[in-house]
C-alpha cells in the first residue's frame, strides 16, 4: 500500500464549530485507524492546521475518508490537499 499525506486547515471558530461532530468525527478517526489505514492524525497547536497521515491504495480512497468526515461536511476543516509520501526513515 502506498502512504499519503493530508493537511488542511480548520474554519476560524473551529471549537463552536466542531462541537455537534466530535465524536462522530472521532469514531470514524477511530475507526479508520483500526483497520490500519490511518496512521495518525491532529491539529497544530494553534489549531489552524491538521496533519495526516494514510497508507491506502490510492488517493481517491484517502480523499474519499477526507470527504465523508463529519469535519468536511459541516466545514469546520474548509480546505485540504494530499500528497503521495515517501517515507525515508
């Protein structure tokens, strides 16, 4: 399996905003990590940013986890990107 990265960034009243769609949205983080897809996943400090990492057979099928996130479909992550990863060490 190929690993990607993804890093986005978070709407300006993340907190508020996040509230109703935590758990949901860390169940299926949790979910996902169980059956070894996602390997890790958090904010930056200031919380503006997320990092993640995947090891999936594709992109689509990273963009796909992204999308269906209850953080994508009520915005509170607004904007992401992905890339194919190389892990050197």
């Amino acid at each position: 399996m190929t690993k990607f990265v993804a890093w986005g960034r978070y709407c300006e009243d993340v907190l508020e905003r996040r509230a109703p769609y935590r758990q949901a949205h860390l169940d299926g983080l949790a979910a996902q990590k169980a059956q070894g897809i996602l390997i890790t996943i958090g904010p930056t400090k200031d919380l503006r940013y997320f990092f993640a990492i995947y090891e999936a057979d594709n992109e689509e099928k990273v963009r796909q986890l992204i999308e269906n996130d209850p953080y994508w479909q009520h915005q509170v992550w607004i904007e992401y990107n992905i890339h194919e990863w190389i892990q050197a060490l």
